[in-house]
C-alpha cells in the first residue's frame, strides 16, 4: 500500500491511498548545547550542590540570586566589548520595548549590578556567592554547554590579599571534599594596576608588531585592542612567538609586588601548593591584580575547573563607588564530568531509603498510614509508597527498582498482627518481621 507523507509545521501528516489521514506530531528535543539532567543524574549533581553550600556557609558567606535576563549594556561594559563572549557567544535580544537584553554569560556583573543598585556595596563589606544558569552561544562538547551552571562567589569592601588567599583556601577545601585535590593544580599571576598594565600594554604591542605577519588571524584582531589575551592563546605556532616577550612582573611596581608576595605568603603558611604563570591573563577585561585557575588534566587536554581574581574597577565601571572586589567562578557540569571520570561517584546514595508496599485493600490503608507515619517521626528518611496496584512480584520488582535499602511489605496476616514485614533489598539477610510501634526505632538503627 502506497503512502505519501507531507510535512507540515510540527505535525507529520501521512495520507494513505483510502484516503485516510494519519496524523503523528513531530518530537521535540532539546535545543543544541542545552542539555537535560535526568532522575539518575541529579543525585549526583544535589550532592556537588549541598558540599558547595556548606562548604561557602562554613565561611560566613550569603546567598544572592539574580536575574536570568539582564541589560545588554551592563555586559558591555563589564566583560569588555572586545571580547569572545561579547563579539560572538552572548544570546542578545530586543524585547518588545525596543531594549536589547541578554540572557546572563556570567555572574559577576550581576551581582555588582544588584550590589549597586540596592545599596549592598558603598563603605560596607560583603561576602557573597551565587549559583545558576548562565548562557554562551559557544560550540558545545563534553563539560561545555550553551545553557550551563556556574557556581561563584564575590567578595566586595576588602582590597588586602588576605581575602584573595582566603578564596583560595576554600576552593581548595571544596577539592579535598570532593575528593579530587590530587587531580587539580592552582596556578597564579598579578595584572598589576591600570598604570602598570597600560605600560607594560605599549610594551607588548611593541613586540607583537615584530611578528604580525606570523601572527594568526585573531592575534592580530587582538593585538591593538587586547592585547593581554594574545598571551592566552591556544595556538602552538603563536605561543613560539611569545617566548621572548616582556614579562608584565617587570612593569609591577612596589606595592602590586607586596600584594602578590603576601598572598603567596599567605598560601605557603596553610600549605597550599601553586605555580606561578605570568602568562595567565584571564579572558575578561576587568580583572587587575590576583588572577588564578585551578587546571586539571584529567579530562584529556588540559583544563580550567574554577577561575577567578580581582576587579577593584568593576564596581566604580558600573555606576557605584569605588570598591574593592575579588572572586572566582565554576562550571559544574566540568565537575561534575571530573567526579564521573575519576569515579568519584559510587557514594552517591539512592533517592529513596525504603519502599512502602501493600498487600490487599485493608492492609493499603494501614500501609499509607504507616509510609506517613515515618516521615513525621524522621524527616531525612526518604519514604516511597507504592501505588497503582499489583501483585507482590510487581511491587517487588517496582521496589527493587527505586533502589531502596528496605521494603516494608503488609499484608492481611501483618496488619491482624500489627506487624510489618522488613524485607531487605541489598543485602542478603532474612526477612523480619517488626512491631509496628517498634518500626521507627528499627528503621533509624538501620539507616
């Protein structure tokens, strides 16, 4: 029998040669580089979260959320309009006032943003931190996405570098909780101020022009209006070419040197390793001062996990006074990543600690009652009944398949006696049959 299909909108229409119509709606996916996480992934992303929360709170520092959306401009002048994210990667829009908006690439503008404009940042010390989605229109690959999640964390109203070690020092703690210090390596450079970057700018532009011919199509696009970022390049035959460049160290003057000496000072004192790269840059325009990564080779190629730095400017750039500012930011799906590769994630519990069954209609009653009963009594404990039906292989099978420890099985015989059936999942161990107003007190000493 012949068919003939016509597409037609979302819809897919076949028309049979009877004259039928057979309509089957087209699927839709996720957009490219915007990816879902599914049940089974996302108990390894809570965990990443909750050692991420508690580690920050340790600390003293305070939670601030911010618009998804905000201001094109407000990018523009922060991150620097010579810049990747800005020229090619942001998702930039007109809405229906006219005004250009922009879903965020980022969250250190954001958060200067609200600080200014509810007067969190003037005279006053502020430890923050944020975590969220952010957006860049980037070629997606493994551990990099379009729709991705940050985590950071922003210190405003202290310029000393006692601050800069102390972010450190709790980016170090996240690693050692996650289990993934001896796969991470800190590495360190100073920017030095506006002036002594200007100077040494003029001095790298010199040197640059030596080679322009031999230099690729971006370095050259870069080397008069950023010229720092050619430092950071990726390309083997362009970073020969640097290895006689100046060394911005040479153009710090004394009090950027004492800074940066007596962050490394401070590191050295709580035995934090590092290595000095005066060839890191950053990719933003606002950093000065204290600039870092931490850097893994356990996902292949070289790469960053957390970076992060100084941007004593950025504050006064976007409308408020003048105020110091330091922070680092994270991609979790690169951890995330990282903890799969190394293994790191057979710990991870499951989302459900014990399974409630029924067998016969009295006994689902006392079995809801019971489920219910249990989450009062221990609110950690994750409690799932069982419902829809079924005989008690089907609901076996359902409770082996949550990944529960237990499953608590009452049937006629159990509920004349006021008993439960404890059946365990894991391990091999007989079933027992439990009181039911011991049931709490067996449960707790169980898990």
């Amino acid at each position: 029998m012949k068919r003939q299909g016509i597409y037609c909108g979302a819809l897919l229409i076949f028309i049979a040669n009877f004259g039928r119509v057979f309509i089957v709606a087209k699927q839709i996916q996720a957009i490219r580089g915007m990816n879902d996480i599914l049940p089974t992934q996302s108990p390894l992303w809570q965990k990443l979260e909750t050692v991420l929360r508690e580690t920050v709170s340790a600390y003293g520092y305070s939670e601030i959320r911010t618009p998804i959306v905000e201001s094109t401009d407000l990018f523009k002048r922060s991150i620097g309009e010579v810049t990747d994210i800005v020229e090619k990667e942001m998702y930039t829009f007109d809405d229906r006032n006219g005004d250009s908006l922009t879903l965020r690439p980022e969250g250190t503008a954001s958060t200067v943003r609200a600080g200014n404009e509810h007067g969190l940042l003037y005279n006053q010390e502020q430890r923050l931190w944020y975590m969220g989605p952010m957006f860049r229109h980037e070629r997606p690959q493994k551990g990099r996405y379009r729709q991705f999640n940050q985590f950071g964390v922003e210190v405003y109203g202290i310029g000393t570098a006692d601050v800069d070690a102390e972010i450190l020092m709790m980016s170090a703690r996240l690693w050692e909780k996650l289990g993934i210090s001896e796969h991470v390596t800190l590495e360190l450079n100073t920017l030095g101020d506006p002036a002594e970057r200007a100077a040494y700018r003029e001095a790298l532009i010199a040197y640059l022009e030596q080679f322009k011919e031999q230099l690729d199509e971006e370095s050259q696009r870069r080397m008069y209006t950023n010229p720092l970022r050619v430092l950071d390049t990726k390309n083997p035959e362009v970073q020969a070419l640097l290895t006689d460049a100046p060394e911005l160290m040479d153009y710090l003057g004394e009090e950027t040197r004492a800074h940066f000496s007596h962050l490394c000072e401070l590191l050295d004192a709580v035995g934090i390793q590092y290595v000095i790269n005066p060839r890191l840059v950053r990719g933003l325009d606002y950093y000065n001062r204290t600039v870092f990564e931490w850097v893994t080779s356990s996902l292949g190629a070289q790469g960053t996990v957390l970076a992060g730095g100084r941007y004593d400017g950025l504050v006064e750039q976007l409308g408020g006074k003048n105020t110091p500012a330091v922070g680092f930011a994270m991609g979790l799906e690169r951890i995330v990543l990282m903890l799969e590769t190394l293994e790191l994630t057979k710990d991870i519990p499951a989302t459900v600690d014990v399974y409630v069954t029924a067998m016969g209609d009295a006994s689902k009653i006392e079995a809801i009652k019971i489920a219910q009963s249990l989450r009062s009594e221990m609110p950690h404990l994750r409690v799932m009944s069982h419902c829809g039906g079924g005989n008690f292989k089907k609901q076996m099978k359902r409770a082996d398949k949550s990944g529960a420890q237990v499953a608590l099985v009452i049937g006629e015989d159990e509920l004349a006696n006021n008993q439960v059936a404890v059946k365990y999942l894991r391990v091999k161990k007989e079933q027992e049959l439990v009181a039911r107003d011991a049931l709490a007190t067996y449960i707790a000493e169980l898990i």
